[in-house]
C-alpha cells in the first residue's frame, strides 16, 4: 500500500512529460517560422534574380 501511495505523490515522470510537450511545441512553432521565412526569402530572390538579369 505504501508502494501505491508514493508512486501516486511522485511527479518526476509527469514533469518531464511536461518539458517533452514544452520542447516539441517550441519545435513546431520554429519548424512553422522557418518554413514561412523560407518561402518569403525564396519569393524574395526569385524576384530579385529576375531583375538582375532583365
């Protein structure tokens, strides 16, 4: 009974689950930032390679 009464107190293993979704939210949001930036420098230098060479 005592075993059951500390594995429900100990809160190690839902902390790191906590970090883990913390960690892959971050990912996604640079995942989702460099993808935009990505397209719009890509945009950016098409266009700007069309003038150099018009």
């Amino acid at each position: 009974m005592k075993l059951v009464a500390r594995f429900m107190k100990d809160e190690s293993g839902a902390t790191a689950i906590e970090y883990g979704l913390i960690a892959a939210l971050i990912s996604v949001a640079i995942i989702g930032g460099v993808t935009t930036l990505g397209g719009n420098l890509n945009t950016t230098f098409s266009g700007l390679g069309g003038t150099v060479a018009g």
